[in-house]
C-alpha cells in the first residue's frame, strides 16, 4: 500500500510544470483540470494530461477533474480513465448521491475499457458547507472511497469565513472530516493546502495539527511545500525506536501474564501498544513506496 503524506498539484495545461512534477518528491501528484485551467483550455487539456500519464514516473499519478454540476465532469472522466491513472480527485462533493453517480461513471468505463473495477481510486474533496454537513453521508455511500479530502479554499469562501494564518475557524470542520472518516470506516483524511506558499514555517505547524487530530496526509501546491509535509508525516527515529520498544515491552510482559506495564514513566496498555504497530506500519508503507 502506497503512503498517502502528500499530494502536490499541477496544472494540466502548462507543460513544464507537468514535466517537472512527478520528481519533486509527492506520493502523489495531481495534474488539474478544474481551478488551475481556463474554460477555453479544459477540453484540449485532456489529451495532454493522458500523455503525461502515460510516462514512466516513481509516484501516483491523479487527476482532479471538474466539479459535478458542470459541462465537463464527464468529459474529463470519459478521457482520463486508463491503465495510466491512479486516481481521480472529485471536486465540490456535496452528496452522497453524486458520490454513488459518479463512482458508477468510473465503473462502467472501467469495465467498457477492460480494467478492474474499482481499480481507479476516487478522494473527493469536500469544501462547501453542505460538503461538510454531508461528509458522514459521503463517506458511508457505499462507494469505492477510500480517504476523503478537505478543502479549506472553497470552504472559507462558501462561509464566507476568513481564512486566518492560525486557521482555527477550520477547526469545526476539520473535525467533522476525521470523524465522518471514523464512522464509515476509510481511511484518514487528507487536508486542505497551504495557499501561502513562502511561509514553509507555518505550513510545518500546519501540518504537524491536523496530524495530531487524526489527518493522514495534506495537499500542497508549491514544490517545496512536500518536503515539509513529508516530514511532518513521516514517525521521527525517536518515534520509530519508542514503538518498538512499547511493542517488545508488551510482548514479554503478556507471556509473563499482565495486560498493561509502566515504561519510562509511560502507561502502556493495548491503545498504546496499536499506536505503536501503527507507527511502524506507516514506516513501512513509506519505505516500501520509495
């Protein structure tokens, strides 16, 4: 299974950046079709994101098409879904019922195309307040998703909130992502960008709260942002030495009978001890990626 840290945005119709960005070091890259691209643009950009697909790369290769509601969702899944694509980031989910439509969509070109379906994976992104007031819906729709997505940009502006360096006007919503995830049973979700791209110190903070709250990865959209992602995401040594010794601990404290031990001034019991072997699974997801 691939690590899912970060994601790095790439406008699908400017050639030297879709050239460049599947080497700066994302688990992921996604090549747009929705806000980074001109109407006039869309459709012929198309073929040239496929063209970049098709080429050899070391790290996931999605695509964000448009937005259900409009013109061209389905001309951009018609033309994206092949061997080459990864997955899709589906945009402005405000429903459970477009999430079943367009996942059916997805399927039938799977299956008319000979691929296995529900092979492609699909992340929607929800960033409108119904998006959110329906993320429990979404996430438990029966579908093929896996993780969802957050989007802070067309959230905020929805709400008509301000979009603060300290993003706690966030916090409700972001909440309700890590739970509506928790209650269907998918994987964390992935957060929102961090739109101001020079400012890499607050990005890491950033970064290093929504992993605390039970995040799993984050959009970027400036290439040096994945280093700092990578690393907020990525268990420290001292995080990786802590869960081995937490799991050897508890390993010959249950062949000695007991549930639960003191070491180093901690309480470790199960909980502790399942943070633990997670911890090392996510170590060895990323390494088995690299």
């Amino acid at each position: 299974m691939p690590a899912f840290r970060s994601f790095l945005f790439a406008p699908g119709n400017h050639a030297r950046k879709v050239e460049k960005v599947f080497g700066c070091g994302a688990d992921h890259v996604i090549l747009d079709l929705e806000d980074a691209v001109a109407t006039a643009e869309k459709v012929a950009t198309r073929a040239v994101i496929v063209e970049a697909l098709k080429k050899p790369r070391q790290c996931g290769g999605y695509v964000r098409v448009n937005s259900y509601e409009t013109e061209f969702c389905y001309g951009d899944a018609a033309a994206v879904v092949g061997p080459w694509l990864d997955g899709i980031i589906f945009p402005m989910v405000e429903s459970a019922d477009q999430m079943r439509s367009f996942d059916w969509l997805v399927g039938n070109l799977e299956r008319e195309r000979g691929l296995p379906v529900g092979g492609i994976d699909i992340i929607p992104i929800i960033e409108t307040g119904k998006g959110i007031a329906a993320a429990r819906d979404i996430a438990a729709a029966g579908t093929r998703v896996k993780r969802m997505a957050f989007g802070a940009g067309d959230y905020t502006l929805d709400m008509n909130m301000e979009w603060t360096i300290a993003e706690t006007e966030l916090e409700p919503a972001r909440a309700e992502m890590v739970m509506a995830s928790r209650l269907a049973g998918i994987e964390q979700p992935l957060d929102t960008v961090w739109i101001h791209i020079k400012d890499l110190e607050n990005l890491e903070k950033s970064a290093a709260y929504v992993k605390q709250i039970g995040f799993q990865g984050k959009m970027c959209i400036y290439p040096p942002q994945v280093d700092v992602v990578n690393g907020v995401f990525t268990p420290s040594d001292e995080e990786v030495a802590f869960a081995q010794r937490v799991i050897d601990a508890f390993e010959q404290a249950e062949k000695e009978g007991s549930s639960s031990i003191q070491m180093d001034g901690y309480f470790i019991d199960y909980p502790i001890v399942y943070k633990a072997q997670r911890t090392l699974e996510t170590v060895r997801q990323i390494k088995d990626a690299a």
